[in-house]
C-alpha cells in the first residue's frame, strides 16, 4: 500500500465538500459575505501549513472514522453549522463522488489532474483573500513537488489503495443514478469504448514478429469503438486538465440526493483497520486540526441544510437507525433479486419512481428498496 | 465458445490488486480451492468438483507487532512444490507461509517495520524441488528453501537484478520469470541451487503486472493494456498486442493446451491460444465483456483450460465461464 495516499485522499475529499457547501449555500440563499467567508475559512484550515505539512510525511491512510472525524471538524471551522444528518449526507456525498473518480480515471496518474482540477476550484473560491490564495498556491508546490515525478507503478500503487478504501461503499447518489453512471445497486456503470488512457493504442492489433524481426499486423476485434487521446493533461498552475473527473458537479439548479446508506458499518468483517487501532498518527493530526480551529466562534453562526427543506433533515436523522438495523434485510433482498424476475420488475418500477420523483416519499421508497 | 456458470459467493469483497485469484486443485480429494485478498484478510472458498457444496474460510493476516495495525495484503497464492503445497501471503511489511488449507503460519519473514517506510512482498511462485521465490519492493527476489514438513524455512538465496518494485513472478521447468514496475521482465534459469540470469526485456515506463511462461514462451501483460509475448532463452520479442483498453491485471497460462487469459480494467476476459517458437506467436480466440466489473484476477480452472474464473473490484463473488 502506498505511503503517499492521504494527501490526495484528504485534498480530493475536500474539494468535494467545497463543491457541495457551495452549491447548497447558494441555494440557501445565504448572503454572499457570508458564503465567501464560510468557504475562505474552511480553505484557509484544510491548506493550514503546519497541517500540510504533517499529511504529505510518509504515511498510511487514516481509518474511515477517523477520515470523517477530521472533516466533521474542517465542515465547521467556520460560522456555518451542519446537524447530524446533514452532516452524514454531506459526507457520503463527498466519498461517493471521489470514489466515482478514481474508479473512473483512464489511467492511475490522471488522479494527480483530478486533485489539481479541484485545486483550481479552490483557488476560485479563495480569490477574494490574498492569504488564502497564498496557502492554496503552496499546497500547489507540495503536489507537484511530491507527484509529478512518480512513475505510472507507484501512481498504480496510488490508485489501488485509495480504491481500497472505497472498496464496500455503495452509496447510491441521485445525480449520478440520473445521469445513468450509477446502477441501483450502488456500482458504477462501466461502458466500454471512449477515450483510451494517454499514450496507449487502440485495442485490435496483433503485431507479429518473424525470427529475422520483420512485422505484419493481424486485426482482431477489439470489444469497442475507443478513441486514442493525444494531449496529456498539464501539471502547469494554470494548465488544461483534459478530464473532466474532479470538476463541479453541481448547480444550483440541481440539488444533490442520497440514498441506501453505505452497508460499511455492517461490513466490517475484520478487514477494515477501523475497530481495532485507535490510529496515533491520525489522532495527532486531530488534535493539530482542533487547536487550528479553535474557539474562534462567533455569534453570526448559521445552520447549512443539505436536504431540500428542514423536515425532509429531521425525516432522514430519524430513518437512519432503522435503516442501519435492518441493512442486512436489504443484502438478501438484492440477492433474491437476480432469481425473481417479477420481483426484479416490481423492484425496476420502484427505482424508477425514485430516479424521477423529488418528493419526501421516494427518498423513503429508495431507502427500503436499495 | 465460453458460456457462463454458477458464481461462487465470498466472505467479503474483492481488493483492487493485481492477480487476485489463485486457485489449488485437490484431484484426490474432488476438491477446488480459490483465494482472493480483501483488504487484510484473505477469503478461501473450498468448493466440490460436482458444485454441490461450497464451504467459506477467512485467513486473518496478523503479525507480531500489532502496535502497527493490521497489514494489507497484497498477494495470496498457493505455491504446488513436488514435495509439499503451502498457502504464501505478502503484506506491506512481510511475507507469511501457511499450510494450504490456512490453518497454521508456517514461517514468517520481515520485510519492514518501518511505519515512514514500505517494503511490500509481491509476485509469488515456487521453482525446483523446494523453493519459494518471492518478489519485493527494493527489486530484490527472495528465495526461500521449504522442508517437505515441519516449520524449518530457510533463506536460501537473494536474486538481484531488478531496479523497481517486482509485480509477479512465474515459474515453469528450468525457467523462472520477473517483471517490475518500470516493465522490465528477466528470465533466470534455476539449475539445483543457483539463479542465473538467462535473458533481459527492458521495459518502458508501463508496469508490467503479471507475467506467465509456458514452455519457452514469456507472456507479459501490461498497465498500458498491451500483451507481449517473448521467446524465454533469447528474450526475442514474438508478437505484441493491442489487447485491452486500460491496465492488464492478470495473466494466466493453461499448461496443458497453451491457451492464455487476460483480464483487465476495461471489464473485458480475453482468450488467445499461444504458439512455441524462436519468435513465439499468439492468436485471438475469444472476447467477454463482464458488466461493470474491473477485473482483477483471472484463472484457469484445470490444465486443458475447460474453465475460467475471474474477480474484480469491490465484488463478492468469482465468476465462471465454461468451454462449450
């Protein structure tokens, strides 16, 4: 597993949660100097120097609890308070979208051009303050400084522990069911054909070599049509990223929903570090994180909703602990799932309903059907 | 040409490593075992030859110095010597030995016990009549001697030659094949007690992740998605191959017919028969496209190559596909 991971877990991670907070304070309709302020703050903590510092040292990943206690409090190192639920769905959100990244990327080191397009989005968000600017530029240094020279084995390296920590979350997520890269099922939709990764070939040749080394091509076919890219994406501060994986996701006019919550709490079986090690090198960043933020509270504290309105919150913080007891109910009717094909149908029309609707009652629908 | 069986269902989900499968046929006991790593643990599904019973058995990798919290596994293979099978697991930190059926840890060996400092075990395969030969991080290849019983493993050799970190390891007759992170594949002969180097295929930047060798055939299947097949003595390049749309993640040679798997990233199973020669050749057979799956370990199942099973990420169960 590679000791290099956590930086771009934790910087992929809070873009994300920029993206969300800035599209549901938007939508919230909170005043602009505010808005700027929550956002500049929280930049201002996750590129905080020292904290850097510590997360680019060699090291293994946090457990998940940990990971989500750090942006717990990175969410509210400003005047914006999120609750529980809001909170939890904020988070799901956020792994969800990264994990689709990683899993999506056409090659291990387009994950260093994700991170940099959700660095440009910070720097966006961040233009306003000279400081902060300032801070996202050195954290820039520090991923080129520690990335840009590794070889495709260690960004494969990368890749494969970061999808070890996605690995068993299933979190279905509204935009991604809608716009039909995400099954019922929680997985990514996997098309073959498309873009190929840079600097290989299209699939469908046999070059053969005679013994005196002359060539001759034999066709075969190659599964799908793919197209073979030509620029790499740039490293460069202001380059072009040539993928769209880490960029804005959201609008205003297209709010977010989760559903199926993640079977991780129950899926433990021992292979997660989370139960057993109490994570020392985590639990000191924790600790810098706390004294970074402080008491620094003031009276102009708002509360952020990450649902539509305040009831669908308290509908969703009172379904969780059912949804969580009766998650394993959930596994065995998925398996029934591939032998009914009636029920299959029946399930199909639920989930339809699901995917369409934006009403109270199919949050409810998709929570028991997932 | 292959038609789809009866999955078998794990314990746990498949990890995203490449060659996660490995698979020991008990002929006498009618009996198929496959292992697949999740995260720290590795699954063992112990299925009949009939398919009528499948029975689920977990190895938990723990290691001397809990302070450091569970390793990772990153490869587990069953390693078929004359004398005697063992079950070999390498973590992030060290390499264990368990008898095959997981219940009890043979021998264990170090690696790293640095936390700022990774030195991970992987490419697994067995060579002469007694030795284990495992690959590591700084390149070099341990060679382990295995008593036909009993617990008195020993270091026998170190191989040197590689400059990055081994990806796989593959053994048959005199020939033992290496390849690295950087796609450099070498051929050592093993003659008794000593390794040399026969043959040397520089790579170019693209990870070379399993390797296969079948008589005086070397298959190499690359991250780029190519497949390049080489003659063993001479290391003359037979034919390559635009063969997968993203990374290769498994290779595997049917020792009996020379037919080869690939499986990749881009969700596809490949078949391709193999031809023996100064500049081996290699010829297409078969494509399936497996739904959404990015397949990480493939098998075959007996020698003729009848049967494939394969893994991928993040999934439960190992999927078969039969020749009819």
């Amino acid at each position: 597993m590679s000791l290099k991971t956590l930086p771009l877990l934790f910087i992929n991670l809070g873009g994300e949660m920029m993206y969300i907070l800035d599209q549901r304070l938007r939508a919230q309709n909170i005043p602009q100097e505010k808005a700027k302020k929550v956002l500049n703050d929280i930049v201002a903590t996750m590129f905080n120097k020292r904290f850097m510092e510590e997360l680019f040292k060699p090291q293994a990943l946090y457990s998940k609890k940990a990971m989500r206690t750090v942006f717990d409090r990175l969410a509210h190192a400003s005047i914006m308070r999120l609750n529980a639920a809001s909170m939890d769905k904020l988070y799901d959100l956020m792994t969800m979208a990264f994990k689709y990244q990683v899993s999506l990327a056409l090659r291990p080191k387009d994950i260093i051009l994700i991170t940099l397009n959700h660095m440009d989005a910070m720097r966006a968000y961040v233009e306003g303050s000279t400081t902060v600017r300032g801070q996202v530029d050195t954290v820039y240094k520090m991923l080129i400084d520690t990335y840009a020279s590794l070889s495709n084995g260690e960004f494969q390296l990368i890749r494969q522990t970061l999808l070890s920590f996605f690995q068993d979350m299933h979190i279905r997520v509204s935009i991604f069911l809608k716009d039909k890269v995400q099954n019922n099922n929680g997985r990514f939709i996997l098309t073959p054909g498309g873009n190929l990764p840079f600097g290989t070939e299209v699939p469908g040749v046999i070059r053969s070599y005679d013994a005196s080394g002359t060539s001759r091509n034999i066709g075969f076919q190659g599964g799908a049509a793919y197209v073979a890219v030509t620029r790499e994406g740039s490293f460069d501060a202001k380059g072009d990223r040539s993928t769209r994986l880490g960029t804005n996701m959201y609008s205003a006019a297209r709010p977010v929903e989760t559903s199926g919550h993640s079977t991780s709490k129950s899926v433990m079986q021992g292979g997660d570090m989370d139960t057993s090690n109490p994570d020392p090198l985590a639990k000191a960043h924790l600790d810098l994180l706390s004294q970074l933020i402080g008491a620094d509270v003031t009276k102009n504290e708002f509360r952020l909703n990450l649902f539509q309105n305040d009831q669908e919150e308290e509908e969703a913080a009172s379904i969780q602990p059912i949804e969580t007891a009766e998650s394993k109910v959930v596994n065995i009717d998925a398996s029934k799932k591939k032998q009914s094909s009636e029920l299959s149908k029946i399930m199909g029309e639920m989930t339809l309903e699901d995917g369409g609707a934006d009403g109270g009652d199919s949050d409810l629908l998709s929570l028991m059907d997932s | 040409m292959f038609r789809k069986d009866k999955p078998i269902t794990l314990k746990g989900s498949t990890s995203f490593l490449c060659n996660n499968l490995s698979v020991y046929v008990m002929p006498e006991k009618k009996q198929l075992n496959y292992a697949v790593v999740h995260k720290s643990v590795v699954n063992i599904a112990c299925a009949t030859t009939d398919g009528t019973s499948v029975t689920g058995r977990q190895v938990a990798c723990k290691e001397p110095s809990a302070a450091q919290g569970l390793p990772f596994v990153m490869q587990s293979k069953w390693v078929i010597l004359p004398s005697r099978t063992v079950l070999v697991l390498t973590t992030h930190r060290g390499i264990q030995i368990y008898e095959p059926d997981g219940s009890a840890m043979i021998y264990w060996h170090a690696l790293s016990d640095s936390m700022d400092k990774s030195n991970y075990g992987k490419g697994i395969c067995g060579a002469g009549d007694n030795l284990i030969c495992v690959g590591t991080e700084s390149g070099a290849i341990l060679v382990f001697e295995i008593p036909p019983k009993g617990t008195n493993v020993t270091l026998f050799d170190t191989v040197k030659g590689h400059k990055s970190p081994i990806t796989d390891l593959a053994a048959e007759g005199e020939f033992m094949v290496s390849a690295d992170d950087l796609g450099t594949i070498m051929v050592w002969r093993c003659s008794g007690s000593k390794f040399s180097q026969v043959s040397c295929v520089r790579g170019c930047g693209w990870p070379c992740n399993s390797v296969a060798v079948w008589k005086d055939v070397v298959v190499g299947g690359f991250s780029s998605g190519h497949i390049r097949v080489y003659n063993a003595a001479s290391g003359t390049l037979g034919a390559e191959v635009t063969a997968h749309a993203r990374s290769i993640n498994a290779v595997h040679v049917a020792c009996e017919s020379g037919m080869l798997l690939t499986v990749s990233d881009d969700t596809f199973l490949k078949i391709w028969q193999l031809k023996t020669g100064a500049a081996p050749q290699i010829e297409h057979r078969y494509s399936e496209c497996v739904t959404d799956l990015q397949l990480v370990g493939g098998n075959f199942v007996d020698k003729q190559g009848r049967a494939v099973c394969i893994t991928g990420y993040d999934s439960n169960e190992i999927q078969f596909f039969i020749k009819g």
